[in-house]
C-alpha cells in the first residue's frame, strides 16, 4: 500500500542518516586518536651507562598531567620489547631508569639509538608515545683482533709499497668510534689512515726506506688504534716484519791479494796457503764453495783441485777456507755462488 511504502521509505532514510552518523563519529574518534598519539609524544635523552634509578624527567609535568591523579588513573609505562627500560613513579610523574642502558648492546652500531614506549593511563584511557634517545659514552677502548701483526718482506721491497693491515674494531659511534692509527717510530715505515668502502678506517703501512735483512733482519714497532672520545682511548698491537734475504751481496775475501813461497821441491799435500771469504747473505745465498777460475787452469796444473775444509756450505757470515799443494806463481780464484762473484789474485 502507499502507505506502507511510505513508511519503508522513512525507515531507510533514518537507517542512511544514522549510518552517515556513526561514520562521523568514527572518523572523528579516530582524528582524536591521531591528535592525542602526535601532541603527546615527548622525547628525552640519556647518556648510556647511567645507573639503575637514575632520574630521565618528570613526565606528568611535560604532558600537563596532574600527577595527585596519576596513581588512580593506574598510569604505566609499557615497553615495545619485552625488556621494561623505564619505570615511572606514579606519585610524582619521575621516569627512572630501570636498568643500567648499555648502548653498544641495545642498538650496536645504529645511531642515534631511540628506545621507545608508551605511557598509558586508564579512566579514562589516554596513551602517550615517549622515545629516549640514549647517547653514547665513551666506553670502549680500539681493539685489535691479534695482539701481533706478522708480516714477512723481502729486502728488496721498493719505497712506497703499500701493506694494508687487520683493523682494530671499537664498539662506540661516532667521535668515540676508532678514528686514526699511528705507529712507534721507525725510520723504515710510516702510516696511513684509510677508508673501507663500508666505512671502516684501517691502517696502511707504507715503506719509507729502503730494507737491508744483512743490517737489521726484523723489524718491530707498536700499531696504536685511537678514537675521538673525550678522554682518547687507544688500543695497540706489536708489529713484527721479517725481512727476507735477497741474494745481494757477494761473497768477499778476507785479503784482495794473497801472497805465499813455496820451496821447488816441497812434498806432495804440503799447505801453501789457507785463505777465507765470507759471504753475509743468509743460507744457501751465503754458501760459499771454492773453485779456481777458467783463464788460470793452466797455472794451477800443479795444484789439486781446492778443497773447502770448513762445514759445507759454510753458515751464513762464516769464513770458509781450502788449501792448495803445489807450486805456481800467480793464480786467480772464483768465489762461487756465481753470479755475483768475487776473485782474489793469488801470487
Ligand atoms: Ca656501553
Ligand atoms: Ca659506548
Ligand atoms: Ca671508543
Ligand atoms: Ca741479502
């Protein structure tokens, strides 16, 4: 009937505006929720390593709460994690630490380093974001991951070759973080500061000098790590460079010229002359074996070929000798390794 139909008609155009109705308070509901979440974020900042019980601030002064009331609105603090790093005195408002804030462990190398929580309160309900943000401190020293460094080199290594060595790693950010290496002096070396691409500093050792194993065969200095903290703290390691042996020197004679007399008619194995060289290369670059040159075969035809009576092959440094027996005017001796050689005349 019209009627009817009239009715229905009033009935969804009161179910419309009533729809249109809880809509709007929805929406603004939702709008008072945003507004509370961003007007009542307060922040703070703590440096690390504060003591349990350690004062943050007056939370109930910053967010206009009056904190007579705080108690029987069962205000909280409620932690993201699981850990409760803040209580909150619900007589007076005072945050407080809960326990003791080791940065390097809640957020390692992330900086800044933000906790955040909630402070809630019932009756009615009403929450607030809070983040502390907690500071570093200078708490940990550069450290080397070896307390030596072994390096090997040989002598000839050219001035201005470069060896990167191991970093030392410090846990704190920033200026507290490792910031420059230096060295113990040393004529032979010195040292840079270099960055990784992941923004890591090492140290580079350049050689400055040139090495010579037969003048100093090792080599030590200390390798300090430093960071930019307030006081400075550094860590060190002992640097330790053999320097390997090159064939670059040649085995020398004690004497250039030698002279012995030799009667006509001396016996057969009779010692005319011992000479000796030395050769200050280390191992088989020191051995020194003896031999009588090409071109003076034809004056020693009379000798027997020499003989080393020293160890064979001499140590490094050691003079080695031989003798002859027989007679001749003037002879030239080759030192061997050969090349580089030495030769004496022998007359
Ligand atoms: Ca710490
Ligand atoms: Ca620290
Ligand atoms: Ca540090
Ligand atoms: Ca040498």
């Amino acid at each position: 009937s019209p009627q009817s139909s009239l009715y229905f008609r009033i009935k969804m155009a009161d179910k419309q505006r009533r729809t249109t109705i809880i809509r709007q308070v929805v929406f603004l509901l939702l709008f008072l929720c945003v507004w509370a979440l961003g007007s009542g974020t307060v922040r703070y900042a703590v440096p690390e390593e504060m003591e349990s019980g350690s004062f943050v601030a007056n939370v109930a002064k910053d967010l206009g709460l009056d904190p007579k009331r705080l108690s029987a609105r069962r205000a909280r603090v409620v932690s993201e994690g699981s850990r409760q790093h803040f209580q909150l005195n619900s007589n007076t408002g005072n945050l407080f630490i809960n326990e003791k804030l080791d940065r390097e462990e809640l957020c390692g190398q992330t900086d800044p380093c933000i906790l955040h929580f909630e402070i809630i309160l019932e009756n009615p309900l009403q929450s607030y974001r809070a983040q502390v943000r907690v500071y570093d401190v200078n708490d940990h020293s550069p450290e080397f991951s070896d307390n030596e460094l072994l390096l090997k080199m040989p002598e000839s290594t050219p001035p201005g070759s470069r060896f990167p060595l191991a970093n030392a790693q410090d846990l704190d950010v920033r200026n507290n973080s490792l910031q420059s290496y230096a060295i113990s002096s040393t004529d032979h070396f010195r040292v840079y500061t270099r960055h990784r691409s992941d923004g890591r500093k090492y140290a580079e050792l350049v050689l400055e000098t040139p090495l010579d194993r037969e003048e100093q065969a090792e080599i030590s200095f200390m390798l300090t790590a430093i960071d930019g903290g307030s006081p400075a703290r550094s860590g060190a390691a002992q640097v330790r460079i053999t320097v390997l042996d090159i064939n670059d020197n040649v085995p020398e004679f004690s004497q250039t010229l030698y002279r012995a007399r030799v009667l006509e008619n001396s016996e057969q194995d009779y010692v005319v002359l011992t000479v000796s060289a030395t050769d200050s290369d280390e191992g088989i670059n020191g051995a020194i074996s003896y031999t009588f040159s090409q071109k003076s075969k034809k004056n020693v035809s009379s000798f027997t070929p020499p003989t080393c009576i020293g160890p064979v092959p001499p140590p490094a440094g050691m003079s080695s000798s031989f003798r002859l027996a027989a007679l001749s005017d003037i002879i030239l001796f080759t030192v061997f390794p050969l090349p580089p050689y030495s030769w004496i005349h022998f007359k």
